[in-house]
C-alpha cells in the first residue's frame, strides 16, 4: 500500500507522450470547452459563483453530462483533468498525466466501488487532479506523491447526487481539491504517501490492479453524442434504430444487464436534471425528439404529456449481472397501438470507443454546445485554452487562479 503514490507519481512525471497520446488530449480539450460554454447559461451559473475558477469550469463541463467518459474506470476523466490543467497553467502532457492516473486509479477501484453507489469520478477524480496539477507545476516525483496524499481527503462523491446540482459541483470540489493538493505540496507542506494506498484500500479497491504500462490512457475515451448520461447512449442509439412514430407507441420493453442501468435512479423524471439519469425518458425523448439534444432535457421537455406517456409505457427487463455500461446487449421491442411489434438489438453506441465519432459527428457537437463559437473552439489550444474560458464564462467570486 505504501508504494501506491509514488508509483504513480513516478510514472506521471516521466511520461512521454506518444502521437496518439496527443491527439487523445488534444480532442478532450476541445470537447471540455464546448461542453462547458454550452453550459454558461445553465442555472448553475449563480449557484457555483462562490467555487475557485478550477472548481467553475469543472462544475460548468459537466453539468449538462455531455462530457467524455473512460469506460473501463467508469470515470469523467477529461472534465477533471483538463480545466486543472488549464488553471495551473499546464498543457497536454500535464492533461495525460492526470488521465493516465486517474484511469488506472479508476480501474483500480474497479466495478464493485462504482456499483456500491460511489461517484468514480471523484474518487479517482480528486488525487488525478493533484497529479494534473503536479506536472504542470513541475513538481518533482516525490512532491508529486505528497500532493496526491493532500488530496485524499476530498476524494469521495456518492451517485445519490445524480439528478441534481450536486453532481456536477461534487466534481468541481474533486477538482479544487486537487489543485490545492499540488499547491500545497509545492510550498512544502509534509503529507504521509501511505495514505493513498490506505485511502484505496478502504474504498474497496485493489492496487494489484495498478498497471503502469501502454498509452497514457488505456481503453480511450468514449464521447457521448447526447447531453445525459452515459447509460443512456446506448438505449437511445437503439431506439434511433427504428423507425416509429411515438403517437403510434403503445408499449415498449427494454431488456438490458442490470450494470448497465446503475446509475439511472429516476424512474420517474420530473426535472431536466433528472430526465438525464432515466432510462424511461431515455426511450421517450428518442421517440419523441429523434436526436435528444439540450431542448430534450429542460423541465418542461420532461413535463410533456406525451413523454410522461411514454415513460410510463416503458417495461424494463434487467437480465443479472454484469460489470460495466456498456457490457452484454441492450434490446428494444416496441410494440404499435395496433399490435405489431418491432424490435432491435444493439452492442456499441456511436461515439464508444470501439465506435468512434466521426470528425462531421464531433464537429456538429461543438456546433451544437457553441454556435458561432464553433471555429474558435475547434481550434482551441493549450495555451489559448484558459484565456477563452476566461472570457465566456463568469469569473469566480474569489479568485484563486495559480
């Protein structure tokens, strides 16, 4: 246990990234800042003015769950990462240090810590932001481990929050807190490393499972193509599959693994916020919107009649098992108010690792998150990064910036 920080502190701040590491980074960038501009109007805009700049630009990118995911950590990597990064005046290397961490940590912590109700992203999310922070400091190794140690006591966010504010700010504290660690281990405060080994072991994860080898960030990223989340990209690509008009729409049954609905709590949406986190709506906004985007997921969208129809024509079969989003299949059947029935059956999502979003796809999303921004954004740099979330996004109500 006493090896677990310096080991990937040691890791962190010798990596070399590789072509493809780059690109990955380079992609997150540009997929943060859409997300969290698309988010400048949202309500969370007055209830995060309070956070540090780090804390508001991670609050921002994942409010609307339109952020990126690593499946095998089950982990918003990119939404932590990035904007601590771009507030300690990092680049992509810092970036694919504290991904390259938070994936492994991540994994560590395995399907287990996420199904027992544990928000992964900021478990993980809060020592990766320290190690994100570090690099970009140009912290040694063991000043490194030390800030890793300094942000463990804020690693910790539970799924209950998921359908409120709460998830989004929960990530911001993770992200904050890191930083602060990093901040904190520069001007020499003293830390026990042994405690992020402790720290992994009381979560319910195995640091047997820590693999310091391959690309910066084992599995890729998985970018979602709708603003919810990620449990629900695969049921609405499904339902996209079919050709059916929702007035048409008397039942409809979805068989799916139980792991793959754990964190779709609300059955029963009545918040946009909430419609994020349903499997039920998931299916009605497909029916109803055909490609589910922001207008989907407001509280009069939810509150439509004919979706609060559909969602109560929704069965769910959950087959036993499982260990992950995306694992087995996700099958539909949808049968007519005149008795015939189609179904579809569906493994991969667009926008899923083993299905990559195509560069019209990731373009029409920074469309969409930006408008007019869209050029601006697309071509988003490290160095630029900052100076743009600066300008379109509030300024925090005290600054902390690095």
């Amino acid at each position: 246990m006493s090896d677990v920080a310096q080991l990937l502190a040691d890791w962190a701040v010798q990596l070399q990234p590789t072509k493809s590491d780059l690109a990955l980074a380079d992609r997150a960038l540009v997929d943060v800042v859409a997300v969290a501009l698309a988010a400048r109007d949202d309500a969370i805009r007055g209830v995060a003015a309070t956070l540090p700049e780090v804390g508001q630009w991670t609050t921002f990118g994942h409010v609307l769950d339109f952020d990126d995911l690593h499946m095998p950590s089950t982990t918003h990597i990119s939404v932590v990462c990035v904007p601590v990064a771009l507030a300690a005046g990092g680049d992509a290397r810092a970036y694919l240090a504290g991904a390259g961490v938070m994936a492994r940590l991540g994994t560590a912590l395995g399907w287990s810590h996420y199904a027992e109700g544990w928000h992964a992203t900021c478990t993980a999310g809060a020592p990766a932001a320290a190690v994100t922070a570090s690099v970009a400091l140009g912290l040694d190794a063991e000043a490194t481990a030390r800030a890793i140690a300094l942000a463990i006591p804020a690693a910790g966010g539970v799924q209950r929050a998921f359908g409120t504010q709460a998830k989004s700010l929960q990530v911001g504290f993770a992200a904050a807190a890191g930083l602060r660690g990093a901040q904190l281990a520069a001007a020499g405060a003293s830390a026990d490393t042994s405690a992020v080994g402790e720290w992994l072991r009381l979560v319910g994860g195995d640091a047997g499972f820590l693999d310091v080898t391959g690309p910066a960030v084992p599995g890729g990223l998985a970018i979602k193509l709708h603003p919810c989340c990620y449990a629900m990209q695969r049921p609405i690509a499904a339902m996209r599959e079919v050709n059916v008009d929702a007035n048409d729409v008397a039942r409809v049954a979805v068989r799916t693994p139980t792991a793959t609905v754990q964190p779709l709590l609300h059955a029963r949406p009545r918040t946009g916020l909430e419609g994020k986190f349903s499997l039920e709506y998931a299916v009605a906004a497909a029916l109803l919107d055909d490609f589910p985007g922001f207008d989907s997921f407001t509280d009069a969208a939810v509150a439509r009649p004919e979706a609060v129809r559909l969602v109560e024509a929704v069965e769910v079969e959950l087959t036993p098992g499982g260990d992950g989003l995306l694992v087995g299949t996700c099958t539909v059947e949808i049968t007519r108010r005149d008795g015939s029935v189609v179904s579809t059956e569906l493994a991969v999502p667009p926008g899923g690792p083993a299905r990559p979003p195509s560069d019209l796809e990731l373009a029409a999303k920074v469309r969409t998150c930006v408008g007019d921004l869209a050029g601006e954004v697309t071509g988003v740099r490290w160095d630029s990064a900052a100076a743009l979330l600066r300008s379109l996004l509030p300024e925090p109500a005290h600054s902390t910036r690095v």
